[in-house]
C-alpha cells in the first residue's frame, strides 16, 4: 500500500493511550497554521474537500484570514483536523517537531479535510495571520475494519440549515420577487448548498440594520442592532418568525414593511465598502495598512459590486468595520404615516449625498476607533459604543439639515 510521510511542527502537544485499544495511541497537537502541510491524504474522509466557495466555507476562510473573528482565535472555534497515522515519531524534541506516516489509501485525514483545504488555500495566497492555529488530532495504529465507522461518526455534524428549510416553506418568496428585479438575483443563494457569492443572510442583515420599527430612531435610544453582523442567525430566525405570524397579512409583517429599503439599503452598502480606503487617503490617511480594509487574492484579482453596478475594485472595507457605518444610515428612515411602510427621508439620492458628505467624518471615526485597539474588523463590527457614536453623528446631521430647511422655508416665507 503506498505510504506517505508528513512532518508537523506542534506548539503544544499531548499524548495518551486509548484505554480500551491499548495499541492505539492518541495526539493532539496545536499547530500554526502555517505551518500546517500540504498534501495529506484524504482517502478515508466521508466528504471531498470540495465546494470551497460554498458559503459556510467561505466563512470559516474569512474567520482564518482574521476578517470575521479576532486574530488568535481560529482554534477555539474550529473543531480542527483528525488525521489517522501508522505511526507519529518525533524528530525534534527542542522546536516539537514530528514525522507521521500515512497509509494513503486507508489513512490520512478522517475528519476536517474542509479545514486542511481552506488552510492549504489561505497558505497559498500568503493570508493567514501568525497568530492562528489549528488543533490537530492523531490517532495511531486504528484497525482497518474501524476506519469507515470512524469516519461516519465523525462527519455527522453538518445538518440542514435553517434557512434551506425556510426556503421550503416559502419564507423568502417576497424577497425571491423583491431580488428577482435586479441585475444581481443569480448572485444570491437560498439554500444553505448553493455556491453563490451571496446570501439570503445578506440580504436580511441588511434589512434589520434599517429596522426602525424594533430601533426606533430616538435620541434615547441604547439598542442597535448589532446582533445583524454580530450573530446573523438571530436576524433569520426574527425574520422567519415574523413572516410566519402574519402570512394572512404581509401589511402587518415588520420585515415586509422594510422592503421598499432593500435595494437601496444593498447599494449604500456597496458605496461604503468601496468608498472607504479612497476616502480615508483623500484625508491624508494610510488606508491600505490597515486590517479593516480587505485585498483581493491574486487568484480573485478584484472585487465586485454589484447591488451599486460600481467597477471592481482591489480593495473593499470588510463586513465587520461597514456594518456600523451602515447602519448610522437607519437615521434617514421614516414610516410613512399612510402606508405603515418604511422610507427614506427625503429620498434615496439625499441618502446617497449624505454619505458623500458625511463620509470622510465617519471614515475618521472609525480609523480612530481602530487606534484605540479595535484594529480586528470583528472587534470593531462588535463594539456598542462605536455603532452607538456613528448613529448619533448621523442624528446630529439630520438635524442640522432640518435646522437648515427650516431657516430657509422662513426666509422663503417673509419674502413673500
């Protein structure tokens, strides 16, 4: 049978015998991971490692690469990688450096071959950061005739996503419609399986950022609805409860009366993720040092936007540091006394000049807030005071424009 040999450098490593099968031993080995190989076998894993753009792969790359979680962090919330060897021998004690061998074709990694992908990917494109590490799990001298069992066991933890089983219900069907519109509907993905750049998660994050009904825009307002980038199954969950109370009335639904803002609530968010570096450098800034601001791969070469038609770009502001930016924008909803329904103050293109205006000032609060320590965009897209800071300099906008206006209706009025 063809064998393999791998060496791992470890951080920290433990070693015990299995207290029934007194021949196999079992390590687990903290690794870095970079360091972590390439080319291990995956025979005697239960799924390929295929379908990396899925969404809930692209999510643990984005918590690899630091974007979505705090740097350091990878191997608490990873479950790791489980690798079955003929035999673990060390080959430096001083630096814990080991050589596995591998029976290829019955051995190599049983579980996790996900993880050892998207580090392999990540390691190639040079983006992952120092700090992270993975757990890796050996497991020596396993009888053949366990290897499959402990490969099914293993691979049971992938279950139908709540939003595959909404989208059997019916629960998206007005946001199906509502995209439907648009030039970017291919874009968006439904189910938890398809390979799309987007997803329906997206698009109700969004939503809830603009939700004035549950964050009223009052000046004594304390909540922000942070838990849109902070824990995003909160908002699905809201929204599936919500349409579900109210299918004999779509009126009465919250996030129903938040459509007329979908659209146009995805084109700001495109405008401040691609607007962000050129305006911080306009001020004199360094935009492209810092961690906030994400690069395309030299296999991406560029990013799209699509919700706003703008060109691509090699930068865009991530997630975590355009969501509280975002979400400042909620001052500019109202709920038409009419209708029931939410809508801009004003209009879309006052919105839209609001930003280009108020821009540059939200930009230099948050490059502020990243030299008080919240250099992580997941640090950053989770801090209370900074939603709250960008909301009330949105409120203090309007009001000025308010002020303006009223001043101005008067003058109008005496030259009369």
């Amino acid at each position: 049978m063809p064998k393999s040999t791998h060496r791992i450098r470890a951080v920290e490593v433990r070693r015990v015998t299995h207290p029934v099968f007194p021949t196999i031993e079992k390590f687990w080995l903290t690794v870095a991971a970079k360091e972590f190989p390439f080319g291990i076998s995956t025979s005697a894993n239960a799924r390929d490692p295929v379908g990396l753009n899925r969404r809930v792969y692209r999510e643990v790359r984005h918590s690899l690469d630091g974007q979505t979680a705090t740097r350091g962090t990878f191997d608490l919330m990873n479950k790791g990688i489980t690798i079955l060897a003929d035999s673990v021998k060390m080959v430096d004690k001083d630096s814990r450096l080991f050589e596995l061998t591998i029976d290829d074709e019955e051995g190599g990694i049983v579980d996790g071959a996900h993880t050892a992908k998207i580090i392999e990917e990540a390691n190639r494109e040079g983006t992952v950061p120092a700090e992270q590490h993975v757990e890796v799990f050996v497991r020596t001298a396993i009888p053949s005739d366990l290897v499959s069992d402990i490969a099914r066991g293993l691979n049971t933890g992938i279950q139908v996503a709540s939003q595959s089983i909404y989208n059997i219900e019916g629960v998206f069907d007005w946001l199906k419609d509502e995209v439907g519109k648009t030039s970017y509907a291919g874009l968006i993905s439904w189910n938890e399986s398809d390979d799309k750049e987007y997803d329906v998660r997206d698009l109700i994050s969004v939503l809830e950022l603009f939700n004035v009904f549950d964050y009223p825009n009052d000046v004594s307002m304390t909540r922000h609805p942070i838990s849109a980038y902070e824990k995003w199954s909160k908002p699905l969950e809201k929204f599936a409860a919500d349409v579900r109370a109210n299918l004999k009335s779509k009126q009465k639904s919250t996030y129903y009366r938040l459509m007329p803002l979908l659209r146009n609530a995805m084109e700001l968010y495109d405008h401040i993720r691609r607007d962000f570096r050129e305006m911080r450098n306009e001020a004199g800034g360094s935009a492209g040092k810092m961690n906030i601001i994400e690069e395309a791969s030299e296999r991406r070469k560029a990013f799209d936007f699509p919700f706003a038609a703008l060109p691509s770009a090699k930068y865009r502001l991530t997630k975590g540091a355009a969501f509280p930016i975002l979400a400042a924008f909620r001052t500019y909803v109202e709920v038409d006394p009419k209708t029931g329904f939410a809508r801009w103050r004003g209009g879309f293109a006052k919105v839209l000049k609001a930003w280009r205006e108020a821009g540059p000032t939200l930009v230099e609060d948050t490059y502020l807030m990243t030299r008080d320590g919240k250099r992580n965009p997941d640090a950053l897209g989770k801090d209370r005071k900074h939603w709250a800071n960008l909301h009330m300099r949105m409120q203090v906008m309007l009001l000025q424009e308010r002020l303006v206006e009223s001043e101005s209706g008067k003058a109008h009025s005496k030259r009369r």
